[in-house]
C-alpha cells in the first residue's frame, strides 16, 4: 500500500453510529452531522427513538414513524449529504430515554452517538436536566452533540482539539487526526493554561508543542497531517477560551477527552450549572466530539450489520 492510500485510510472506526431521533429541533439540527459522517467511513446508521417512560406505552404509529423520517430527510435538502447511499434502519423503544440509548450503543456495539440538545441553563438546567450530558458522561464510546448555536454545515474544513495533556486528552486525539484526514481539515490543537494550574507559562508554549508531536508520530500520521496543523497555547479560564477560539478560528467541529462519571455523579451533573464540558457544548457555534477516557480507538474492519440486541 502506498503512502497516499495509508493516509486515506481511516485511522479510527466510526461506521456503527447511533442518532438520538425524535422531532425536537435539536435532534434534526443533528440529523446532518450523523449522515455526513456515516457516509464519510463507509458507515451505518441506527436512527432510534424513544419513548419517554412517563407517556403511556402505546406503539408509535406508522405514520408518525413516517412522519420523523420525512422530517429528518427534509433537513437534508440543501446540503450535499443523503440517506439514499447510507445503510440505516429504524429502532422505537420505551423508557428512560438515556437508559435505552446507552443501552442500545453497548448492545449494537455503537462507534458513536449523535444528539442534540437544548442547551439548557442556569435553573432551566437545574429543573429539567441535560440527557445530551448524561449521556455523554456515561457512554463509553465518543458522543457528538450538536447544541442550539450550531450555525455550520455540516462541513468539517476546520477542527479545534483541546488538550490539557491528560490521558484522556491524548485517547481524543486519533479522532482528531481521522477526521481531519477523512474532511480534509485543517487542524488547531489549543492548550489552555488555566487559573488553577500550576504549569509555569514560560513552560506551556514548549510542552504543549511536543505533546502534540508526540501524538501525531503515535498515530503514524506524522508529518502529513502536521503540515496542515497549528498549536495554539491561551491563559485563562478554559472554557470561555475554547469557545473564543472556536469562533475567531470559525471552527465547524471540536473534539475533547473527558473522563466518564459513575450513574449518580452523571445524573447530579446533567442538573447542576457549571459544568466544562456541558457549557462549551451549549454554547458552542459547531458541534463538540467528547472521547471517553478508556475508550481505545477501533480501527477499521470490514462494514457489518448491526450486531442484534441482546
């Protein structure tokens, strides 16, 4: 294989991706960035909706079924992406719409999750919850979510990697990598030096580039993608930094690591303002990947049907 046809090559598997559906305007303002990425890894789509458990159980009927698929095809006009030429099927469910969601992925052995969400803050967020956080903090595999700021095609020239040189962060990075490759994307890696760290500035700028060096070589990607890659190091409060990267950058995508919580940690969180990671998502003017610490890259195997529920 030559040199050309390795960097094509996925680096990472995203071909089992599970989209949260249901006729909320962030589900369909989602709908394109499941499709574009299935289509990009050769990948399959598994559109599930659920129920909620406190409306009576009573199947969704065929026209309302018909009805969601319409819709979400709909959001599709205008954009270069189609469910013609990407295998999908439909699953309806009942319950907890979290539970059933996370169930699903473990179960079908989900690459990603895609939802969106409302964005929910301050008391709106402490009365209702955040399932997108919940269930982001929880899966363990990535999640992309796509808040009600999102103003991008779904289109990704340009991707924003924040680093912290954490485990986690370095586990985000080959995801980073693939879909700079596969999107032909530029690449900003962004350091920030928060209030509370204790790393010396003058030791920021130097650190940051040779880890960033370290995980390229680490993913055979190496020069190829370097070249097309910036660092950038910032001081300040993290999260109001990445998100002004993310807007002076025009970034259409951001990818972060995060270490995953226990059920009732996860559950407080999704209620509880003030969250990093929850806040950047909301705010955010593209969708945000999150990469489960512990979650090793899958590389690419030969496309399969979805395994069956267990």
């Amino acid at each position: 294989m030559s040199a050309a046809d390795q960097l094509r090559a996925p680096l990472v598997e995203l071909r089992n991706i599970l989209f949260a559906a249901d006729f909320s305007l962030g589900a369909l303002l989602a709908f394109p960035f499941a499709v574009t990425i299935a289509r990009h890894y050769g990948g399959r789509l598994l559109l599930e909706h659920v129920t909620p458990a406190e409306e009576a159980v009573r199947p969704l009927r065929k026209s309302s079924a018909d009805r969601l698929l319409h819709e979400m095809e709909a959001v599709l006009n205008g954009t270069h992406e189609s469910l013609d030429n990407v295998p999908h099927e439909m699953l309806f469910d009942h319950g907890n719409i979290c539970a059933r969601l996370l169930a699903a992925a473990r179960e079908r052995r989900m690459d990603l999750i895609v939802v969106g969400t409302h964005g929910l803050r301050g008391m709106k967020k402490l009365l209702k919850g955040s399932t997108a956080e919940e269930i982001v903090l929880l899966a363990s595999c990535p999640v992309l979510t796509v808040g009600p700021r999102v103003d991008r095609p779904a289109k990704f020239k340009r991707i924003l990697c924040a680093t912290d040189f954490s485990a986690a962060a370095k586990n985000a990075v080959p995801y980073a990598v693939s879909l700079a490759e596969m999107y032909n994307a530029s690449l900003l890696f962004l350091h920030v030096n928060d209030w509370s760290s204790n790393e010396p500035p003058a030791e920021a700028q130097p650190r940051t580039f040779k880890f960033v060096q370290e995980q390229l070589l680490g993913s055979g990607r190496g020069a190829a993608i370097e070249a097309r890659s910036q660092v950038k190091v910032d001081f300040g409060p993290r999260t109001d930094l990445i998100l002004e990267a993310a807007t002076d950058s025009e970034a259409d995508l951001i990818v972060m690591g995060l270490h995953t919580g226990k059920a009732i940690r996860a559950r407080i969180a999704a209620r509880i303002p003030g969250s990093m990671i929850y806040d950047v998502i909301a705010q955010a003017p593209c969708p945000v990947l999150t990469v489960p610490y512990g979650k090793s890259p899958r590389h690419i195997t030969e496309p399969k049907p979805f395994p069956a529920a267990l």
